[in-house]
C-alpha cells in the first residue's frame, strides 16, 4: 500500500468519523429539546397532582369539621 494510499485510507476514516460526530450533536441537540418539554410535562402533571391531593385534603378537612360540629353524632 502506498503511502498516498494509506492517506487517502486516513482522509476516508476521518470524514466519516467527523460525519458521526456531526450526526451525534444534532441527536444531543434534539435530546435536549426532548428532555427539557420531558422536564415541562413532568413539572405541569405534578402541579396537577399536587393540587389534587391539596383538594381532597380540604374536602376531608371539612367533612371533619362539620362532623366535629354535629353534636348529636357523638352521645359519649
């Protein structure tokens, strides 16, 4: 093999490494774009749940006073 060969052997090897690189920032870039709405979904759907929770606890909170309140509910 001449050494004219091997370097275009060389050129060859290190275009398609630098080719895949390329390809694997554009992947992260889109990664990253996923994981950050990813990040946004999860933050809203918590919210939600936390508000839902916050919401039943008001609801037994006052189930509670009013029962506290009756006292013909407890003849002890």
């Amino acid at each position: 093999m001449t050494d004219s060969e091997k370097l275009d052997l060389i050129l060859e090897k290190v275009t398609t490494l630098d080719q895949k690189v390329t390809d694997l920032e554009k992947d992260m870039v889109d990664v990253k774009a996923d994981l950050k709405q990813t990040e946004r979904v999860l933050k809203n759907e918590i919210r939600k749940e936390c508000g839902l929770v916050l919401d039943e606890v008001e609801r037994v909170h006052n189930i509670l006073d009013k029962h506290k309140e009756d006292k013909s509910a407890h003849t002890a």
